[in-house]
C-alpha cells in the first residue's frame, strides 16, 4: 500500500487573524466559472467593500464566505475553521449573511418578530422550535435597534423593500455573528431609506466590538465612512483589492466596470461618473 500523497491543499491553515481566506478559490458551475482563482484574506476588524459589474461574481462570493456553497477548487477558511473539514451546521450561526436570496425564503406570512428569532436557529419559517426567551429579548432589541418596533407584529410580505432590508440585517445580527456579509442591503431604498442606512453602518463600522463586515453595492455612494479595504470583481475574477483608498480610484473602477469613470472622495463619501474623454 502506497502512503497517502499530500499536496498543499492538506497543508492549508487560515492564518490567526484572518475571518475570511479564500486561497485560489474557483466555484464552477457546468462550463462556467462563477468565481476563478480568487485570494483574498478579511483579517479581524475589517471593513470590506465588493464591488463589481452585474453577473461579476459578488453574491457566489458571499455565499462561500457564508458557508453555503463550496469552492470546486481552493481552499476557504472562515473563522479558524476549513470549510469541508467543519459542521457548517455549526459555523453558520458565527456568521450573519442578508441578501435577496435569504429575503426570498422568509416565508411572507412570517411576522417581523419571528423573521429575526428564527435566525438563532439558523431557519427561516418558525415551525414548532422552542426559543429561550433570551432570543426574543435579543430579537426584541435587534428590532428596536433598526427602527422596526411598530412593525414587529406585520407580516414580512407587508412591508416596503426598505422595510426588509432593516428585517434582514436585525436577522443576520441575531447570532452575534463574528462575520456580518451584506449582500446589496441598500437595493431598492429611497434616498433617506440609503442615507439612513449608510450613516448606520458607518456606526456599526467604527465600533471595535462589531463583527468583521462585507458589504457587496454597486454604488460608490453607499459606502460608508469608516469601511478599511475594497475587492473589485470582473467576470469572476479579482480586479484590484487592498486599502480602500487604494482600491476605490479611477483606474480600477474604470477596469472593473468596463467604462471609464471618473472617482470622488469628500469625506468618505464616494462617487464617480463617466468620465468626460
Ligand atoms: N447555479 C448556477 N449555474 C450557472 N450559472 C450561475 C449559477 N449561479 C449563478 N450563476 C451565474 O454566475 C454569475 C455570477 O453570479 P452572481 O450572482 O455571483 O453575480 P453578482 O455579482 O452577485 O451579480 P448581481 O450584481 O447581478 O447581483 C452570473 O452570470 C450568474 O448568472
Ligand atoms: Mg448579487
């Protein structure tokens, strides 16, 4: 019998302080690479922005970062944990995630209250689980916290877009995860909905205690003051990611987005627009 061979994905170990270490990451879906050969460390701390074209890659990112979908080539590490030699069961909870996606498994009839509770368990749709009433206490707090008090008792089909953006990331804080992923969380507010929610997570992004935080937009406009690094994504692969200042300039963001454009920063607020040739 021949002893095992070990190449370097046995001997892949997420580095002490990394959250998220994605190592030549690919997730392939038929013929098609969803994301190729990506790196990319989100150390304890950090304040990431995604950004990239639609179709780029950014939500099949979030989702290996979330623990729900498995690279087909690379190695993940969340939390000094490796995905495949962990119980995702066990490690989801560590990691609170909103997106479109999850929005679409709340079951309509589900009230606010019960959309953010069911998250201590990791469901969606609360069925016949137990909770301890230190979840609805925290449910509670997580829904005076993002301004949904008058609505808990509403069902989730009733409420605006806006609305749910603020249910979905109450549920995603619900665990006290130590990773928070935002997958577009401004998509579909008004104005005031965005500004609210860009000078929020400006808060969330300054407080020390918070967990480490990803957040995917397509809009300069929506990050917020205080996020440290950017990763731009194009056609699945990584374009430029480091410090934000760095990262967010006319260069890269003419690269990833495929036009050139013309980047401003006025204290912390970014935007950008077509750049006059
Ligand atoms: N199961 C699948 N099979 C084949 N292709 C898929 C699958 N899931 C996603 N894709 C494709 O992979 C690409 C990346 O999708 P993804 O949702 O990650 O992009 P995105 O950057 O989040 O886009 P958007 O800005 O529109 O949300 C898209 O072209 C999408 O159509
Ligand atoms: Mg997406």
């Amino acid at each position: 019998m021949t002893s095992p061979q070990f190449d370097d994905h046995d001997l892949f170990t997420p580095e002490p302080d990394a959250v998220v270490q994605l190592r030549s990451v690919t997730v392939r879906r038929g013929a098609k690479d969803l994301i190729r050969d990506i790196d990319w460390t989100v150390r304890d701390g950090e304040r990431w922005i995604v950004m990239g074209p639609n179709g780029a890659g950014k939500s099949t990112l979030m989702q290996v970062a979330a623990a729900r979908m498995h690279p087909s080539v690379g190695d993940v590490g969340l939390l000094d944990e490796v995905l495949g030699e962990v119980d995702v069961f066990e490690l989801r909870p560590r990691i609170g995630l909103s997106s479109a996606q999850l929005a679409g498994q709340v079951p309509g009839s589900e009230t606010v209250q019960n959309a953010v509770v069911t998250a201590a368990y990791g469901v969606t749709g609360r069925w016949r689980e137990e909770y301890e009433l230190d979840d609805e206490g925290r449910a509670l707090a997580l829904i005076h916290q993002w301004g949904l008090a008058r609505l808990a008792r509403r069902r989730f089909d009733s409420l605006s877009e806006g609305e749910r953006k603020r249910v979905l990331i109450a549920r995603a804080l619900m665990t006290d995860p130590e990773l928070l992923l935002l997958d577009e969380p401004a998509a579909g507010l008004d104005v005031g909905g965005r500004e609210d929610l860009v000078r929020t997570l400006s808060t969330v992004a300054a407080d020390e205690d918070a967990p480490a935080l990803v957040l995917v937009t397509h809009h300069l406009e929506e990050v917020p003051p205080g996020f440290t690094h950017a990763l731009l994504l194009r056609e699945g692969e990584v374009v430029h990611a480091g410090p934000i200042r760095e990262t967010l300039t006319d260069e890269h963001l003419s690269a990833a987005f495929g036009l050139p454009l013309r980047v401003s920063e006025s204290d912390g607020r970014y935007s950008a627009v077509a750049a006059r040739r």
